[in-house]
C-alpha cells in the first residue's frame, strides 16, 4: 500500500469547469505539498499547508488532519492549468518525502 | 535571484558506469534534497541534506550516495548503473532544516539514461 495516494488519475476538463484532485495518505504528518509539474518536467510548489485552508488565485487547498486526506481545488480551469499535480507528505520526523503519483489534468479550451 | 540549477541536463550511460550529478541551491538555503522520478511515476525521494550533513534518506541501494558542500552545493553519485535508474533526477532546495516542513524549490532536472 502507498504511503500517499491520489485521484482521479487522469481528468479532462472543460475550460472553466471547477476540478477537484483528492489525496488521502496513511503517515503522520506535519505538512502536506502540492505540487504541479508541466511537460518537461519543472516542478512548482503550489502549498504546503498542515491545517484548514489556503487559497492562491484560482486554487485553494485543504486539509483535514483527523481523517487524512487533502483537496486541491482549480477554479474556472484554463488551458494552462493542464499540468501534473502531486501530492506530498513528509513523515512525521522529516526525513522522509513520501510522493503521489500524481493526477495528469487537461482542460480543454 | 537564480534558482535552483542543476547539471547535467541530459546524460547518457551505460550500465555499470558511475554518475555525478549536481546541485546548487538558491543562495541562502542551507537544505537540498535529491529525487528519482521514473517515467509515468511520481518522484521518489533519495536523500535530504542540511549544513552538509545527512538528515533523511530514501529506500534506495548504497549504491546512491551523496554529498553537500559548504556552500551548500551538492552531489549525486550514482555508481553501478542499472537499465532501471534511466530517470529524472531533481534537486529541491529549501531554508530550514527537515525536508517536509520548509517550501521546496526545484531544480528542473538532469534527466539520466542508462543504455
């Protein structure tokens, strides 16, 4: 079993349309990360948030602690929101990074 | 400010050979962390350090290693190469000292293939 899972694996929206990616992960923590990675491989680091809500433009990312799990939602999705998103979780020690396998999205125009 | 760089790009290998793969962080971060991401998966994380020493370490062979310098830079060492390590490797740097409590900022990788 991972560690971190995700879903959907693969989503294609409707530009506009609002998209939910789910991660839900069996460690104890002290933070967790989304990240997007675009073709080629850069990756950006969206949040890391350890409780509650955060909310950066169009995305907002939540968390809820108890039952472990976190949401990342995209807002009136646009072409360039089409990117692999990853979910990740340190240990509860930090020194281990535990990774999602990611959810490839597409939204089309 | 540069970000994070990484080099090489690109390598090719073959297998048994060694690889020395580099990092250097954004200036002021004393924190770099390397991962493996395979083809179609999620990245894998290999080794975190922090003011050149080890502080975390991922499930993988000692045929991995690594090393930070003073100025925080660091190295890859992969010896041995195995068809299986062809990926792409990233580096993250970060301020603090644990990988999973500070923002992680990536390097855009050097992507190893292993023939």
């Amino acid at each position: 079993k991972n560690e971190v899972e995700q879903s959907p694996q693969n989503l294609t929206a409707q530009e506009g349309e609002f998209i939910t990616i789910n991660c839900s992960y069996s460690v104890g923590i002290s933070a967790l990360h989304w990240l997007q990675q675009h073709p080629g491989g850069g990756i950006v680091s969206l949040f890391m948030l350890s409780s509650g809500k955060k909310k950066h433009g169009r995305l907002i990312a939540t968390i809820n602690i108890q039952e472990k799990h976190s949401s990342l939602h995209i807002t009136a999705s646009h072409p360039r929101d089409s990117a692999v998103y990853i979910c990740a979780v340190p240990s509860y020690t930090g020194n281990q990074f535990y990774f999602g396998t990611g959810t490839s999205l597409t939204v089309i125009p | 400010d540069a970000g994070v760089t990484q080099s090489p790009t690109h390598l090719i290998k073959t297998r048994g050979q060694q690889v020395t793969l580099r990092c250097s962080p954004i200036s002021g971060h004393k924190s770099v962390s390397w991962y493996q991401q395979v083809l179609g998966q999620g990245p894998q994380f290999i080794f975190q350090y922090y003011e050149k020493e080890e502080r975390g370490r991922g499930n993988f062979p000692d045929r991995f290693s690594a090393r930070q310098f003073p100025n925080y830079s660091s190295e890859l060492n992969v010896n041995a190469l195995l068809l299986g390590d062809s990926a792409l490797y990233l580096c993250a740097s970060s301020q603090g000292g644990l990988a999973g409590t500070d923002t992680q900022y990536f390097g855009p990788g050097t992507r190893l293939t292993v023939l």
